[in-house]
C-alpha cells in the first residue's frame, strides 16, 4: 500500500474544476494508474483519496495498493515547477500500530443512520446535513470507532470526560455522474484516538470507514499525537 499527498495549487482553473465534483476527482484519480494494476484482486486494500483545505494550502491525498503517477493532476491543478507529490509505503506506519497508542486523525465522511420505513423494513438515511445534525454525525463517528479498531480519546474534567474530537467541515454536494444526479453530504472530523484493535485500524486505513469511498469519503489519515 502507498499514501501519496499532491499539493493543489487553488488559483488554476483545473483545480476549481476539480472541486465542482467527486466525481471528476474520482476519475483523475483512478486515471494515476496504469491499465489493469486495479482489476487484479488485491486483499491489502482500495483507492482512497480526499482533499484536505487547511488557510490557504491544499492538498489531495490518496492511498492505494498500486503506486500513482499523478502528473496530469499536477499539470492541471498542481504546482508543477515547485512540490510535485510525495508517496510513500503505507506499511511503515501500518506496521507501528500497536493496542494503546494515541494518535491524531482526520476523517472525512458520508454519515448515515437507519430508518423504519413504512412496511418496517430497514432503510438508510443518507446523511444531508438538514437530516443529520452534528450531534449525530458525531454519534455516528461513535458507532463506528470500535468496529474499526479505536477509541475516541476522553478530554475535559474527570467529573465531565468528552470526546476528544470536533466536526470541522460540513459540505451537502450535487454533481452528476453520466445522466445521474448525485446528492452527498460529509462531515469532517478531526480529533484524537486510542488504538484497541490494530488489525482491524490497518483494515479501516486501507479500505475506509463508511459510504461513498469513491467520491472522497472514508479515508482515515493519523498524525503523530503531540
């Protein structure tokens, strides 16, 4: 596995484009690499990617079980004469992960819940914002911690202990795929965990947490905890 990180210069006219739709993100992405490389069953995981906007810099970052080129991305929407990308092996940090450590994460997904609907079978919700408040956005984040090998660190007083995480993005998109119309809400989430189960955290890393993975959903990244 390789995570990559692409530097998106946010002046270029390709770089807005960029940004109109995952859709179109998806398909450059998927364009990184070489015919076949992603039709061969491969268990260590998927593409991810997701576009992270931190002031003024911005950057795609991506994980995948076959090493990208993105030089059409950089010619379009990157800074070609400066920072191409950088890629790396994932498995340098996969293989640190070990019960007990904290590390900062960021997350950007596709919350849903399930709803009853008249003849009382099990349905789901898509998380649009006006349906899902942050409140249950972050139950959601709850739900799937320990699924996915984590715990949301505590913070606070001893008498009041909350999680240590907040939702820093909150976007509702429409964009169209072929004739289709896509509607898709995210949530960004930024906060601190504790590992419980590294197997099941290196699964969660490779091949994401929840819905809508191939419009740039589900990619959990980690950073040290300082």
């Amino acid at each position: 596995m390789y995570l990559s990180r692409v530097p998106l210069n946010p002046a270029r006219r390709g770089t807005r484009k960029f940004l109109t739709s995952p859709q179109v993100i998806h398909a450059a992405v998927l364009s990184s690499f070489p015919p076949g490389t992603l039709e061969q069953p491969d268990n260590q995981g998927r593409v991810l990617w997701r576009i992270d906007q931190h002031d003024n810099a911005m950057h795609l970052y991506v994980v995948s079980p076959a090493e990208p080129d993105f030089t059409h991305i950089v010619e379009q929407t990157g800074w070609p004469t400066t920072t191409a990308w950088a890629t790396r092996k994932y498995g340098e940090l996969l293989d640190t992960l070990v019960t007990g450590q904290r590390w900062h994460f960021r997350l950007t997904a596709n919350p849903v819940r399930r709803t009853m609907n008249p003849t009382g079978a099990s349905t789901r919700k898509r998380g649009a914002v006006g349906g899902l408040k942050a409140d249950e956005q972050l139950d959601w984040l709850r739900r799937k911690a320990s699924d996915n090998g984590f715990e949301l660190a505590p913070c606070g007083p001893v008498d009041l202990v909350e999680d240590d995480v907040r939702i820093v993005g909150r976007q509702s998109l429409q964009f169209r795929r072929g004739a289709a119309s896509v509607s898709l809400s995210t949530a960004t989430f930024e906060g601190v965990l504790i590992v419980s189960d590294p197997a099941r955290l290196r699964s969660a890393l490779t091949h994401g947490i929840g819905r809508a993975k191939g419009y740039g959903c589900g990619l959990l990244t980690l950073a040290p905890n300082r």
